[in-house]
C-alpha cells in the first residue's frame, strides 16, 4: 500500500470515529508529521478523500469533514429543518428564550404593525451533527400568532408551533444575506473565533394571503454552509 493509501485510510477511520474537533482536520504539516510524510502526500490523500466526498477543502480556510456541510436552495419554502433532513443531516434545534417584547421601528415595518405592537421573540440556535451551524432570533406579531409561547412547549420547531397557531400554511417572501464578522456572544455559540466571518441572513415569511408573520435574522458558519440559487430560463 502506497504512504498516501496509509494516510487516506488513518484519515477515513479518525472521520468515522469523529476525532476532528468541530470537524475541521489539522494543517498540513500538522498531519504530516504526524504520519511521518511529506506534505505532497497528505495533500494526494486529501485531494483523494475530497473526490470521494469525505472531506471539503476551502482554499485559504482549511479542510473540513463533508458531514458537516450544509447546501441550501433558496426559494419559497422557509422550512430549514425540512431541507436538511433532506439532505441526511441530524439536525436539531434549541431554542434559547421566548419573551414578549416589542421592537425596532424597521423591524415593525417589516412586520406591517405599529412601533408599540407587541411580539414573540424567539431566540435559538441550529445544530448539524451536534455542532453548531446557525444562531439567531425570530419576531412573531402577537396579535396575528397569539400562543405562540405555549405553542412551543415540548416542541423546537416553528413550523409545528405556527401549526398550534392555526397557521398551517406560510411561505418566503424575501431573503437578504449579507457577510460580517460574529459579536462575541455569536461566536461563542457558534464555536468559532471572532473574527471567522459568518454569513448574515434576514428574511420575513408571509401568510398565502401576503400578511406577514415572520421577520427573522439568523448568524450563519460560513464554513460550513452555501446557498444554492437556480434561474429558470
């Protein structure tokens, strides 16, 4: 067996044994030392490993485990749970507090209700495969979804809660996404340094009539997830 087949095969075990720490493997000379080659035969073995699609390399960012990479297709349906079962993750989320508040002049706005209006705040954080990918807050109207806090009580998914509500039915009305770098609260729930850049995602979903129900913005690991955007010609 070839030494790049030797490293190819250590590798395969450690990601099947879930060795690498937030899914990312060590540097080069990390790995080549470890195993006592040269770095053109760590790289042979990952560049191998990533054509059969158990390992991701982002140039100048590092190396990570597929596993924990999320492709997501952005259209009217604003189920992110759904699409990532989809796709064969374990996924889950926590949700962090529910409090009745009131909000933001722009963020009203985005709601179409007044500045006083009250309304469900929301906060949590989405995991894949046990770690960390996306953390952020959600404002429902009170008025339009009223119950909402109980409406989560045994249960993390809004789609289940609006469901509770009454709301059966709801799609994307528009995303926006944006780059930044994470607050420190941010990255401490992501598990990443404050100054890995994350995505920033806002976006506001709507009743089939057009009411809408949601505004939410959401802190996203960008090294671990894509937006994937089609045109019909």
């Amino acid at each position: 067996m070839k030494r790049w087949e030797l490293v190819r095969s250590a590798l395969l075990n450690d990601i099947d044994a879930g060795a690498f720490q937030d899914g990312r493997l060590p540097g080069d000379f990390v790995l080549a030392d470890r195993f006592g080659v040269n770095r053109h035969t760590v790289r042979n073995a990952i560049k191998v490993l990533e054509s059969e699609g158990a390992l991701r390399v982002q140039h100048g960012v590092g190396t990570f485990v597929a596993d924990d990479f999320v492709s997501h297709k952005l259209n009217s349906d604003p189920r992110f749970t759904y699409k990532l079962l989809g796709q064969n993750k374990s996924v889950k989320r926590e949700i962090l507090s529910i409090n009745e508040t009131s909000v933001e002049p722009d963020i009203a706005s985005h709601l179409n209700i007044a500045p006083s209006a009250l309304v469900t705040e929301v906060r949590s954080t989405s995991f894949i495969n046990d770690w960390p990918l996306a953390t952020g807050t959600s404002y429902y109207p009170a008025a339009r979804v009223p119950g909402l806090a109980t409406a989560f009580e045994g249960m993390n998914s809004p789609t289940a809660a609006l469901k509770r509500c009454g709301i059966a039915e709801y799609k994307r009305k528009w995303t926006r996404i944006t780059a930044r770098r994470p607050s420190p609260q941010e990255a401490q729930l992501l598990r990443i340094s404050s100054s890995s850049p994350v995505l920033f995602e806002t976006n506001v979903d709507v009743t089939p009539d057009g009411l809408p129900i949601k505004y939410a913005f959401s802190v996203i690991r960008s090294d671990r997830y894509e937006y994937l955007i089609e045109t019909n010609e």
